[in-house]
C-alpha cells in the first residue's frame, strides 16, 4: 500500500517516481477514486514556499493564482505553521456548545479592525464558518430571516451578471451562469438578476418583496470587474429605499487584496454593506470563512436560527486572527498598492506589445485581469509548461491573483513567463 504519511516533498517525488513511470501514469493511477468536478492539467503539486510551487519532479512554479486568492501571506508561511503546530496541540475543536478564547477574540478583531481601516461602519457581529460559499448561505439566510420580520412576502433576491457566489444551493441560486446552475434546476425561487453598473436595470426588479441584494465589489470568476463607487452608493439607497440589505460577497476581493482591508473601504459609508462576507485569504490556505452583519440584524436572530459544528473552531480562529493582524497593517496594506503598481505597468506594456491581442487591463490591488481577444487558455497552458501558474475568468481574461507578499523580482520574472507564453502561442 502507497502511503505518503511523515515523507518530505522530495523524498515523496523519488518514492512515486520507483513506483510510477510518469506523472501522468500516477494520475491515471488515482483519479479513477476522484469524483468528477474539475478538469485538471497534468500536474501533481506536492510543495510550495512564498509564491513558488513544486510539483512531483521538484519543478519550480511561480505562483500567480495564490490558490485562487487564498495564501495571501504566501505558502508555508512560517507563523502560521507553529500557530497551527502549537494550537493543534492544545485545542484544535471545542463544538460550538462552549466558548473557546480565539473564537471570541476573531470576531472582536473582525469588527474592530473593519471599523479602523474604514469598513462596514456599523459592523457589529460575526458569524464563523469555514467557506466561502457557506458564509454566503449565512448571508441569504439571514436577509431572509430580515425580510420575514418585516413581511411574509419579503424573500426575493437580486444578483448580477456574470457574478459567482458559490455551489451550495443557496448560493448557486444568486449566480447567474447556465453551466453552472443548469444541472441542479430547479433552484430557490425568487431571485432576479440585474446587471452590474446599471442602477436602472436593479430599479426594474427591486421591490417590497425583495430582502436581499448581493454584489461582489469586484467580480472575480466573472472576470476581474469592479463595480463603480457611484453606483455602489445608488445601489445602498434603493435597498435603504425599499427596507432590503446589501450583501456585499468580499470573499475573493477582500482582506487587503485590493490594496485596502476590503474592497469597499475605500467608498463613503453611505455605499458601506448591511452584511459582508469572506473566506479565502482569512485562512490562509486552512479552511474558514465568516458573516459580518449590523446590529439591525442581529436583533432578528434567535438561538438556533443558523449554526455550523466546524465553524469558529480554536485552530481556524486562532490562524484568522493572526492573518487579519497581518493584512490590517497600513505598512503591508501600502507595499500591495506598490506592487500593484508595478504589476499593471507591466501588463500594461504587454497590452502594448501585443495590441492586436490583448483588450484591456483592469481590477485594483493584486485582482487585475488582463482581457484577451480570444480564449486565452492555450496561453496559460503554455506559461505553465515555462514554469509560471495563471487562471481564467470569465470574457477570456487572464487573472492574476498571486500571493499579496511576492516580490517585485518575482512579479517580474512571472511577467517575462507570461510575455515568452504570448510569442511563442501566437507564433504558432
């Protein structure tokens, strides 16, 4: 029997290597156990350190995706490997059925840290989870509970186009895109989809029934899209108008990934969310996630109304503290907008070089896409067999997500990748 317990990354290659003649031939070996969800590359990723991954034959990646906006800090970030040392050895699950110290303390700093880096200004509770799309599911739930308490008939939704707020049901219902709703339908009735940017268009669907809107700042999986602050602020008036909240989903373009702790700080609080959610980089790469809500709703909310057994344990809280003191520092904050400057300017010079193939460059921080002409995967498929790992988004754009801790060296070389990726596919 194959066994991969206490074995280091590069004795784990040689051990496989002995048994399998390939990569290919380990995967074809294993994936028959796997259920079918995504489509994966050849590629089996055992390491990683900073903004480098290694795969099976130690082959050196930078990495561009961050797992998909998650390791933030980076990989194998020192701190967080002894906190998740010495908090499993003390007390990694509790239940919800008791207090525990760094759950209390996760959602205090939460709260407080939002407030001081200009945030949610009537934050006030947390709900702890360990996802992105259940953070979400405790968004719609309780708007709805919101809604109820003012009338029955308040429980209808809006969302936008090209938007991605999960694959648990609830959360599926507020994503608009066929192929991913498709093969669950029928779905939770009762949700309109507007489109983003378009105050006129939420006016053509908001009504007394509507409990909840949700809007994510800046689009990811749709495609690297920020909403604008104007519309934003018309947005939060018309709920206000018509008693709904604003869900604002800040899972991929929050905590410090815009170059401020969330991607709203920077509007006036007029445009601020009735309820904010996140996950993602609050972990680092373990798995938690959470629900920020006002007082106004927590005062519908009774014991039992919604709970998790995962959510808030020691060991996730105890990581999301450590991760949130990180992120909300003005020094950190102010080195992401640097990079993110460099960032665009080299891709900007690419958008430059390669006019005839490139449309725009957009996003903020360290979310910026890069829209092409045409499906650019055969470019990330070839950045990636030159040893730099990217990811798509919607209307064929490239994203770039990487660590918000890289450096500048790095994001250099990743670009030169990106740039040789350019020639050599369209050469062809």
């Amino acid at each position: 029997m194959f066994k991969f317990t206490n074995i280091s990354p590069k004795t784990l290659g040689k051990t496989i290597s002995k048994r399998f003649v390939s990569t290919s031939e380990f995967i074809k070996a294993h994936t028959p156990y796997q259920v079918t969800t995504y489509s994966r590359p050849e590629l089996v990723l055992t390491s990683a350190k900073g903004s480098h991954l290694y795969d099976l034959d130690q082959k050196k990646y930078i990495d561009f995706t961050s797992g998909i906006a998650v390791v933030s800090l980076g990989h194998s970030d020192p701190e967080i490997s002894k906190i998740l040392y010495e908090q499993s050895s003390t007390l990694m699950h509790s239940s919800n059925l008791y207090h525990n110290p760094w759950t209390l303390e996760l959602g205090k700093q939460l709260v407080d840290k939002t407030k001081k880096f200009n945030g949610m200004h009537d934050a006030a509770r947390v709900f702890l989870c360990n996802s992105g799309t259940e953070a979400n599911e405790a968004a719609l739930k309780f708007a709805r509970k919101h809604g109820k308490s003012i009338s029955d008939s308040k429980t209808e939704f809006i969302t936008f186009k090209t938007s991605f707020h999960g694959r648990t049901m609830g959360a599926l219902s507020v994503t608009p895109n066929p192929k991913y709703q498709a093969p669950y339908a029928p779905l939770i009735p009762g949700v309109s989809v507007a489109t983003p940017n378009d105050i006129e268009s939420v006016k053509k669907l908001i009504t007394k029934n509507t409990c909840g809107v949700i809007i994510e700042p800046i689009q990811g999986e749709g495609g690297v899209h920020p909403m604008n602050p104007e519309f934003l602020v018309e947005l939060k008036s018309l709920c206000k108008e018509h008693d709904a909240l604003l869900i604002y989903d800040e899972i991929q373009c929050g905590l410090g990934r815009t170059g401020s702790l969330w991607a709203h700080s920077k509007l006036p609080k007029e445009a601020h969310p009735d309820v904010l959610t996140m996950a993602k980089a609050l972990g680092n790469g373990f798995p938690i996630g959470a629900t920020m809500i006002t007082e106004e709703v927590e005062k519908v909310l009774k014991v039992g109304d919604h709970g998790t057994t995962f959510g808030g344990n020691p060991l996730g809280s105890r990581i999301g503290c450590h991760v949130l003191n990180r992120i909300a520092d003005n020094v950190f904050l102010s080195n992401v907008n640097e990079k993110s400057t460099l960032l665009k300017s080299l891709l900007c010079g690419l958008k430059e070089k390669y006019s005839g193939h490139i449309v725009d460059v957009r996003g903020q921080g360290l979310i910026l896409g890069l829209e092409c002409k045409e499906d650019p995967s055969p470019i990330v498929e070839k950045a990636r067999e030159l040893g730099l790992l990217i990811i798509t988004a919607g209307g064929n754009v490239i994203r770039f997500v990487p660590p918000l801790t890289i450096e500048n060296e790095t994001l250099e070389e990743g670009v030169r990748i990106l740039d040789e990726a350019f020639a050599a596919t369209l050469k062809k």
